[in-house]
C-alpha cells in the first residue's frame, strides 16, 4: 500500500486549500470545454468553511440524506455509513454535519489558516482488502500522526483502477483547540505503512521506510542525496528547471555507467559535463560544476550529483585532479573563447519551464519567449483597464463650490445674525444631504460599470482564453501547457487512431480550411469540424483524423495540409497498415503533382514512399484538397 499527501506550493499562487477545490470540482471544469468570449470562469471561494463543505461532498460522492444508509456503530462512537454505493466512517454526528462540525472546531483557533489535513491510502490492483482493515488503517494512520482524537470522515472508492481510501481530518484538537504539527508527516505515515503491511500481509512497497530480510522496519537510504533546498525552492517558486534539476538529467545517467566501469582518467568524467556545457572544477578542497555559459554563478557541489563524485574516492583511482582538456585558445571582441574537443549538445537556461526539456532548443526559447511577451501583454492590458472616475473629484468640488457662494450670498442678504446663523445650518444640512445623495449616485455608476462584462478585469487565465480565441500562438500554447501540469484526465476526447506524429510542442496557429470551421478547447486542442461533426484534433504533437478514407480522403489531405504549417522536425504516419500505405501513396502523389514537398522523417516510410510505384494505390483519391488560407 502507498500513501499519497498533496503537496502544498510555497509561492502563495496556490496552497492546499486550492488542492482541495481541484479534487472537489474536477469533475465540474473538463478540458474540453469550448473558449467563447463571455463563458468567464467563476471561481469559487476559498474559505474555511466552502473548503471542507467542497472535500466532504467530493468524498462522500454528493451523496444526498435520504441515500445514505446506517451501517453499524462502533464502540469508540464513531460510525460507518452508506452513501450512493460509497461506504464512510465518521466520528462527527453524521456526513452532512461533518462539514459545519469541523468548520466550528476550527474557527477556535484563529492562527491555523489551513485546518484541512488530507491523504489518500492506496493499494495496488491485485490487493483486495476488506472494508474493517482498510478503516483500521486510516485509523492507525491518525493514530502514529497523534490525530486519533481529531473530527475526520474516511471514505473507500472502488471506482477506479486501485482500490483507495481518503482521510480527511481536522488538524484542529477538539479539547486544547491546538493544530497538531504535520512535521516528517511522510516518513511517518511511510513508517505506519510498512506496519500496516507486515499486519495483515500486504505486498510491501516503496517509500521511506523499508523491510529487511529478517522483516524489521528500517529506514531506506537514497542512493543519490537529496536536491539541495534552494533549488527545490527554485522549482516551486518558478516552475523553472534548477540548475541541479539540469545537472542531473543531462549527466547523472552517464556518469554513473562510467563511475560504475573501470575508469582510467580524468578526461572521461570531463567528458560528459563538456557535452552539457558544464565544467568540473576544484573548488577548495572538493569539487564542483559550474555553468559555462554563467561561470560567476552559484556552482553545484559534485558529490550532490554523486557520492562517489569526490576527490577523496577519484583520486586513488586515477591519480591527482586534472583539469577539462582544451585543444585551441583564441581571442574575439567578445573575449577568451575556449574549443575541446566535444560537441556540446545541450546547455542549461533558467528562462525555461520544467515540461520544456524535452522539446528542441530552438522552440524550448521560442516558447519561453512568448509566454514572458504573453504575460507582460496582460500587465499592460491590466493597467490601462482602470475603472473610471467618472469625474468624480471635479463633481465634489462643483458642489461644493455651490454650497460656498450660498453662504457668502447669506452673509450679504440676511443682515440679521440669528437668521444669518439659521440659514447657514439649513445650507449645512443641504450640503451634506446633496454630498450623500452624490456618493450613492457615483456608487451606482461604478456599480452599472462593472456589471457590464466587458469592462471587467479579466484574470490571467480568462484573458488568455481570450486571445486565443484570436488565434494567438502564444496563448493557445499556454493552454496547452495549463492543462498538461494540471494532468487532468478531462481533456478532449480522442478521436481515432489514424495519426500524423510532429514534434514536441510543435504549436501553429488554427488554420483556414475552406469547408472546416476550427474551434479551441480549454485544453489548447484545436478541433476542426465539417457541418458540426468533428473530423480532425490538432493537439500540437499530434493530428487525428476521423474517416480519412470517406469523401474520397479529404479529411487525409486536410491533415497534410496541417502537418505541412508544422516545423517538420518530426512527421510520421502512425494508425492502421492500410491507413499508413495510402497515406505514404497520397504524399509521393502530391510530391509529384509538385503542389508540395512533404518529407517524412520516418526511414521506413521514407522508403515506401520512393519505392510505391502508381499501380501501388489501394484507392485513388482525389487532390480537390480543401484550400489553405494563411
């Protein structure tokens, strides 16, 4: 069994209170939702109170009162209930008062702003527990947190591919009012794990905590160290690649084969950090890589690479430290540079997100580009999109102004003191009444302005839908890139397996298809439809085509009219046999035809396509292929 623990974002752009609301309304928000220009997204609040009542009604599958059905009461008061086929245990009065029960024991303990505490235990597929065990092991998992006294409600799904059970407890003690502290929460819930195993005989698993030949529990050493702090902080706050991050996935793999084979010399480690277009240097009495590219930045130490990365366990190896080979030295106007003797095939930018590694470089900066373009376009929109004053200083003071002539016109027509006085509180009372009767009239001005959609401040995310409904590049792959961090599994349906592979994050533009009408979805595909059904699905890496074969294949000519807009780093047919040979047949066509020059990137087809003769067709299809319009 695995236990799963969100994890909380330390940027302030989201916290474990916006977990939650994604695990409750992820149903309510699919991908698939068509961008039109007034369906703005409402979000819902984040408080205390609509946060439990969100986790509750997602655990318990909003279940209604009349549906749930009494199980059985336990000895320690708490009790277990049926809700719509999801079975729960609670020790609060009942499900549909858990929410208000936990929301009222928080609000005594003003200083814990997230009193929600949620974790999910797992078992694999083959595992099949009984209901009794699975609550006995929520419970003996609050138990070692020292939360066995705390409000919860436990709840088993069975329907997913593994059988899970959620725990949502309230951090808040129900006698001291003191939120437990969730320090090393993961290795004791991991430790709690291993005990729950050895119980009742469960297939061990992973994780902190581990069971050694003679099945005592004991602490499973990592054998890389663990990422240093700042760069974790680095990733959270940025959602950048670290320069850690980068080390490891372009050098540890590598290195580690050579480390583990008979080393000889130094130039092999240097090796693979000069392709990566890092250096190895010494630095004091140890190690450390540095950026070439970026020398008077912070270094890496090396033994956070590998342990064994160390002048204490190289040098009896291969002798004293030698520094990374060079082969020719000249001088530019830009200064010293330095050739060896290895193609560099990377290097490390901080500018680029953690799901761009593995895209080509040449569009990891374009993108990068753009959504920096992107979001200081939205500043400025933002700035110029005040809401106005409506005059309302110069109407003050115009009032005002009437109000000060009225009383210097008493001091010069009423000669009588006690009258002068009189009127000047009759013009006082005037005075505040016409200032109060302004500020209402300027309140429902503002109000009547913002109640208008369009002089609304639109958030981020809402004005990117916005400019990708305009056909922005830009826009439409920040979509694309929301909705694969989210991982969501409400993204647009597939449509079928006859596939045109691009690149990765290969984005363009909707293209006009004479006969096709495009339309975008919240997950960045772009769907092209014919008389409101959907023939074809660009979602950047790949064009889905439905029915290539019917009307004499255009549907297959319009998806290479697509794949053609694409950069053409990668262009492979994949589906069906036949659907690859007629494809491959209508490409040599059109090539001859000379309307275009498509390359295929794949060998084999490649090979198809020189070798296909005309008599090789399975079926003519025709070339009235829809018209491109940039």
């Amino acid at each position: 069994m695995v236990v799963v623990i969100p994890k909380k974002r330390r940027d302030g752009k989201s916290s474990f209170l916006k977990l939650v609301f994604y695990l409750s309304f992820r149903e309510d928000n699919p991908g698939d939702i068509p961008v039109t220009a007034d369906a703005f997204f409402d979000r819902p609040s984040t408080s205390k109170i609509a946060v439990f009542d969100r986790l509750i009604d997602y655990i318990d599958r909003h279940a209604s009162p009349e549906s749930q059905q009494l199980i059985t009461h336990l000895p320690d008061g708490s009790h277990r209930i049926l809700c719509e086929g999801v079975l729960c245990q609670t020790n609060t009065l009942s499900i549909e008062t858990a929410s208000s029960e936990m929301n009222a024991m928080a609000s005594n303990n003003r200083r814990c702003l997230d009193p929600v505490y949620h974790f999910i235990l797992s078992w694999p597929e083959e595992e099949k527990p009984e209901d009794s065990h699975i609550f006995d092991s929520a419970l003996f998992c609050l138990k070692e947190m020292g939360m066995v006294d705390h409000q919860y409600v436990f709840a088993i799904h069975r329907d997913t591919d593994n059988l899970h059970c959620h725990v949502a407890a309230n951090r808040i003690h129900p006698l001291s009012y003191r939120a437990v502290n969730l320090y090393n929460d993961v290795k004791i819930l991991h430790k709690a794990c291993r005990k729950l195993e050895l119980k009742y005989d469960w297939k061990p698993d992973n994780g902190c905590w581990k069971r050694d030949q003679n099945h005592q529990i004991i602490r499973a050493e990592s054998q890389y160290p663990s990422a240093p702090r700042a760069s974790t902080q680095f990733e959270y706050h940025e959602d950048k690649e670290s320069f850690y991050s980068y080390v490891v996935r372009t050098c540890r793999t590598e290195l580690t084969s050579i480390l583990k084979g008979p080393l000889q010399e130094w130039e092999e480690v240097h090796a693979v950090f000069l392709r990566a277009h890092l250096e190895l240097k010494k630095k004091g009495s140890g190690l450390a890589i540095y950026d070439k590219n970026c020398p008077n930045n912070v270094p890496l130490k090396a033994s956070s690479l590998h342990p064994q990365l160390t002048l204490s366990k190289l040098v009896p190896r291969i002798g004293e430290f030698e520094n990374a080979p060079r082969v020719m030295e000249f001088k530019n106007e830009q200064g010293e540079v330095t050739l060896t003797n290895y193609m560099v095939s990377s290097h490390y930018d901080d500018r680029l997100h953690l799901r761009d590694h593995q895209a080509r470089m040449t569009r990891r900066l374009e993108r990068a580009e753009a959504r920096e373009e992107l979001k200081l376009r939205y500043q400025n929109d933002k700035k110029e999109a005040k809401c106005p004053s409506f005059d309302a200083k110069n109407r003050f003071r115009t009032l005002s102004m009437t109000f000060r002539f009225r009383r210097a016109h008493v001091c010069v027509a009423v000669r009588d003191p006690l009258m002068r006085k009189l009127a000047w509180h009759v013009l006082a009372f005037e005075r505040e009444k016409a200032m109060a009767e302004l500020r209402l009239k300027l309140k429902e001005e503002r109000e009547n302005w913002y109640r208008s959609p369009e002089n609304r401040r639109l958030s981020y995310r809402v004005w990117v839908e916005q400019q990708a409904l305009k056909g922005d590049k830009a826009a439409i792959s920040q979509l694309r890139g929301w909705a694969y961090q989210a991982k969501r599994d409400e993204r647009t349906a597939y449509l079928s397996d006859t596939v045109i592979e691009c690149a990765v994050s290969d984005d363009i533009a909707p293209v006009e298809l004479k006969g096709y009408t495009h339309h975008i979805h919240r997950d960045g595909a772009i769907l092209y439809k014919k008389e409101g059904v959907t023939q074809m699905i660009d979602r950047g890496e790949t064009i889905e085509m439905a029915r290539p074969f019917e009307n004499e294949g255009d549907n297959m000519v319009a998806g290479l009219r697509l794949a053609e807009q694409k950069s053409g780093e990668k262009r492979v047919f994949s589906g069906p046999r036949e659907y690859v040979e007629k494809a491959c047949s209508l490409v040599r066509d059109l090539n001859e035809m000379g309307e275009t020059s498509l390359t295929l990137t794949d060998s084999l087809q490649q090979k198809r396509v020189c070798e296909m003769r005309p008599q090789d067709n399975p079926a003519p299809i025709s070339f009235d292929s829809p018209n491109l319009t940039p």
